[in-house]
C-alpha cells in the first residue's frame, strides 16, 4: 500500500493444509536489502523456496554491484525470474514494495504465478482473501496518507479482510518503510 | 635442466618442488602487504595500495582496487559474513572471490545458515588445489587472508596461498616483504590484545614493511570485523577519514604540509 | 494382522520414511566427518527441506511427512520442524501428522506451555494417545517415544498396554 514518501506491506502468519491450522508462525513478507521487500502467497513449499531463491539472487547482486537493489529492479527480477518456469511455475502470487534509494519514491507492483507485472498506484492484494482485501483498500485507501495513516490504514484492511476469510488470520506482520526507517510491528490478530 | 619441469603445474622437479606455484608465490612477493591481525574482540585487516599512476582513478570507496592491475591489495567480502585481504593478481583475485560468494550463499540456500568460515576457506582452497594438478592450467596467483567469525569458533583468521594450503592464524601477512612483516609480528603480538590495540600494531608493522616511512590514508586500506555491544557481529571497511585519524594517532601520517611543498 | 488395508498402508509409510531418512542420515553423517562437526536441528531442517523440494518436482517424487527434533550443538536451544511431502517447513511448539493431527492439535493447543519440562510434556504426550486409543478408528499398537536432550537421544518407556476407556 502506497503512502506519501512511504510504503506499507502487510501478511497474516498463517500456514494450514486446507482447514486445517498447521502453524501460526509463518511469515510471507520478506525483506531483501534496506527497502525492499517481497511477500509470497500461494503453496507454502514455494513460499519458502522463491523466497530463499531471492535471497540468493539479491545477495550475489548486492555483492557484484556494491549496492542495494532498487525495488523496480528487483520487480524484473522476480519476473524474469518467475518466467522461467513459465512451464512448470511456482505456485505463488508475489508483491513487492519498496522505496527507490535515489529519489525515495514508493513503488508496489504484484505478479501472478508466471511473472506479468501488475504496477499500480495505491495498492497490491493477493491470497486467498484477495477479493475481501480489494474491497477494504477499495473503500478505506486514500491518497497521500502518511506513515502513521498508512500503518493504520493497511492494519484495519488486512484484519477485517482476513476475518471474512476462513483461510487466513492468525496473527500479522506490518511493515511500514520509509526513507531511512523501517518500522515492523507484530499484529496478535484472532486466534480462532 | 629446470626448464624440462617447470614449465608445466602438473610435474614434480627431480627436488620434489613445483615451479609453477613457487612462481605464483613470487609473483605474491611483488604485491602490496596485507596483514591480518587476531584479537580477543575483533579481527583488524590491513592493506597497502600501491598507486602505480595519478592518472589512475581513485575509487571513491575503499574497497575497489583500481581495475585490471598486477599486483594490488585490495578488501573485499567473499561472502556477507567473512571479509577477506588479497595479496596478487586482482584479476585472478575476481574470479576466486566471486566463486567463494556463491559458494557461500549456495550453503545459505541449502542450510538457511551462514558458512563456517573453516568450510568456505577450504572450498576456495581446494578450488586453488586444482590448479596445481591438472594439466596445461597457471596456478591463481593470490594469497589471502580471511577474516570471519561463526557460533562454533567466534573470531577466526586464515591464510591461504596458491598451492590451496591454508592455516589458522593469530596474526599473518602476505605480499611484499612477508617475511620482515612477520618477524614484526611476532614480536610484537600479544595474546588477548584488543581490537583497538591490534589495529594500532598493523599500522605500526605496515609503516615499517612500506616503502615510504610516512602513510597516508590513500596508500592503505583497513577493515574490521568486529561485535558490537549488544553482540551482533559487523564487518566494516574504514574511510579515509578513519584511517587519517588512526594514523595520526600513532604518529605516522605524512605531515600535511610537506605534502604541499 | 487384522484390518490389512489399514495396517497395510501405514506399514508402506513407515518404509518409504525409512528410505528417505537413511539418505538423509547419509548425509548428515558425511557432513560431521567432512567438518568436524554436527549440523544444528535448523540447518538440517532447511537441508531436507531443500531435498524434498527438488523431489517434488522431479519424476517421482518422495511421498513422506516427517517432524524433526533437535537441540541445537552450541546453543543447547531445542527446536521442532513440522515438514510434509511437499516440502512446507514451519517451526513449531508442537506437531503431528496423518490423522493425528485432527485429534492431537487441539490437546496440544490447549495444555502445551512454552516452558514446561519434559516430565510434563510425557503427560501431554500420554493424554494425545488416550485420546487416540479412544477416538481413532484404527488399532495403532502403540507408541515409542525418544526425547533429543542436549546430552543425546534417548528412548523413553512408554505404557502401551493402557486400556483407555470412554468415559
């Protein structure tokens, strides 16, 4: 979720086999260098592998270049990258959020399984309880909201979508980045 | 009679000796020193950068060493959690650091854990092995020194040299005048020194194995690995500015104004 | 015995765990010897991991879910992996598989506490069988029970022959 000179990105921590709750420790946003970072949805298993894939990949780019990646060059990557198993792909919908270290301004983009880029402007949903969450950030997202609006804002969203939805909850993760600040706060959420 | 063995990297002279990686080590001989220093709290690295022109650009960070040169020291991380001090050919330099970082974040990838640091300086020795058996290959010619730390052992200092023979260390050198660095050392070391304490005595042994007697921070570069109070462990490469004030205090920075005249 | 069909599958279960652990244990093995030292229950964790996640997508997959439990060499930490065939792993306070997990999850979710010892993690232990002798359709002849302390792996005694009644 885009913010003034801010981002926000949000996941519920829950992992289950259809109904039923596995763990309720089991993050899906990730952070990849100062300002940039990836939340995964979908199959577990390929939560966990995009995710260390990435790490991989942003780690060695980081080493090479002597500099962070920009979270538009991390968005191609994940594309590219998810492109390549354009025949057999991972089963997740990833979204990035992420401040550009030059100019600091926002920037959020979502994929589907094979890597179209989806940009946008205000905000990016996926998961099982996208629908629910399209219509939180439909109607509680404004334009220019700042840090403490958006955490607000994105926390409010997520937990009244998640709470419509039988296959998430259980707990957040909200993080609210901006320039040369990352806030993380930890969401207790219904644990039922 | 040598010229029937020494020629090849695969072949033992009738002295038992391979010729090839005694070259390399000479070839390490004419580099910039690098030293490594142990302490109780820390691990100092220390390089000299030779300056062959001043038309060479100067990198504004101090970890690049100018590109493409013989001969150069230079810092560099071969994975996040180890930095290591090279002593040879940057070139051949390039090639072994990069296969240590991916050897590195292979194993994060397959263990979600950093590489004990004994285990990636084994990967790049047994890299450097290679090349002193199989046939029509040159041996890299650099040596290193690596400075890590992991949970089993905390800090740890190694030396690599070609031959793919590496050792634990408390304080080590490599390049030029290896040998008058180490005697230096030797004296001077003392057991459960302090960082701040190791990192007077690499200036001080550098000051002595450089050529010219008066440092500036142009001419070495320094980097440590260090913990921090609340016990995270940080891996930093020193400014300009750092170096300057480091040197000033032990009394070896070139005077600002014969550097005018 | 009785029932083959269902002691028939879970008889095939215990084999193919069997076969993919001895390549693990392989493994694992090779690393001390290699290094000198053991790998720590989270690293082993992300490295079967891995290997069921190739597997997943190769030819034919291992088909095998499996719970690992370590006490980590330096820190003397304890840590639980709940890991299924197609290689989601998670660390968690408690766990179980196969049908288990609909009878067991909600004891465990009700008696587990972060800090209790072993002793009373036995009693919990005993309270998720009770519940299965009495719930579950199969005869499941009973248990053995380990626990990975940091001095090792021992084999607990366990009373099968209990006879749990409803109440």
């Amino acid at each position: 979720m885009v913010g003034k000179d801010c981002v926000a990105i949000a996941c519920d921590l829950r992992l289950g086999l259809q109904a039923l709750t596995v763990s309720n420790n089991f993050p899906k946003v990730f952070q990849y260098g100062d300002n940039v970072f990836l939340g995964l949805t979908g199959l577990a298993t390929d939560v966990s592998t995009v995710s260390d894939l990435f790490r991989y990949k942003v780690n060695m780019y980081r080493l090479r270049e002597e500099r962070a990646i920009a979270p538009s060059t991390f968005a191609n990557l994940v594309s590219s990258s998810l492109y390549e198993r354009r025949f057999g792909p991972y089963f997740v919908s990833p979204v990035v959020a992420g401040l550009d270290p030059k100019t600091g301004a926002p920037f959020i983009c979502g994929f589907d399984s094979i890597g179209c880029i989806d940009f946008a402007k205000d905000f990016i949903v996926s998961g099982t309880a996208s629908e629910q969450l399209f219509g939180m950030c439909e109607s509680l997202w404004e334009p220019n909201l700042g840090p403490e609006d958006l955490f607000e804002t994105i926390s409010q969203a997520l937990l009244s979508a998640v709470d419509r939805d039988a296959l998430s909850g259980w707990g957040a993760h909200v993080y609210v980045i901006e320039k040369n600040k990352v806030t993380k706060r930890l969401l207790k959420g219904r644990q039922d | 009679m040598s010229r029937r063995y020494d020629s090849r990297t695969t072949i033992f002279s009738p002295e038992g000796r391979l010729y090839q990686v005694e070259y390399a080590l000479e070839a390490i001989s004419h580099a910039g020193t690098a030293i490594g220093i142990l302490a109780k709290d820390g691990i100092v690295l220390a390089a000299e950068r030779k300056v062959t022109s001043k038309l060479l650009e100067q990198d504004t960070k101090p970890t690049r060493s100018p590109p493409g040169g013989f001969h150069k020291c230079k810092s560099a991380d071969p994975a996040s959690n180890m930095i290591c001090a090279v002593a040879g050919m940057t070139s051949d330099a390039n090639i072994l650091i990069n296969f240590a970082r991916q050897s590195a974040q292979r194993y994060l990838l397959t263990y979600n854990e950093d590489i004990p640091c004994e285990q990636l300086v084994r990967k790049l020795c047994d890299l450097k092995q290679g090349y002193t058996q199989h046939g029509g290959l040159r041996p890299f010619g650099v040596s290193f020194i690596y400075a890590g730390w992991d949970p089993q052992r905390q800090f740890q200092l190694y030396l690599s040299n070609p031959s793919g023979n590496y050792g634990g260390w408390k304080a080590t050198s490599a390049g030029a005048n290896k040998a008058s660095a180490d005697s230096l050392l030797k004296q001077d070391y003392k057991e459960d020194c302090t960082l701040k304490e190791a990192c007077g005595m690499a200036v001080k042994v550098l000051s002595k194995t450089m050529d010219s007697t008066k440092l500036s921070s142009e001419k070495i570069e320094f980097a440590t690995v260090g913990q921090t109070a609340d016990g995270k462990i940080y891996q930093r490469l020193w400014s300009a500015d750092e170096i300057t004030t480091l040197l000033k205090e032990h009394d070896l920075a070139k005077d600002a104004s014969a550097e005018d005249k | 015995m009785r029932g083959a069909t269902i002691l028939k599958a879970s008889d095939d279960k215990t084999r193919q765990l069997n076969k993919h652990t001895l390549y693990i244990q392989a493994n694992a093995q090779l690393y001390s010897m290699r290094n000198e030292t053991d790998l720590s229950p989270t690293a082993l964790a992300h490295y079967v991991r891995g290997q069921l996640a190739t597997s997943l997508r190769s030819r034919k997959p291992y088909n095998v879910n499996l719970l690992l439990g370590g006490v980590d060499p330096i820190t003397h930490k304890p840590s639980l992996f709940w890991l299924d065939y197609l290689a989601a792993l998670a660390p968690v306070p408690y766990a179980a598989h196969g049908y288990a997990q609909y009878y067991c999850l909600s004891i465990l979710d009700k008696h587990h506490h972060p800090d209790m010892t072993l002793v009373q993690g036995i009693k919990v232990l005993e309270m998720c069988t009770d519940e299965l002798k009495r719930r579950l359709p199969i005869d499941f002849k009973g248990m053995i029970v380990k626990a990975v302390t940091k001095d090792g792996i021992r084999d607990i005694e366990f009373n099968d022959d209990k006879v749990v009644k409803c109440p």
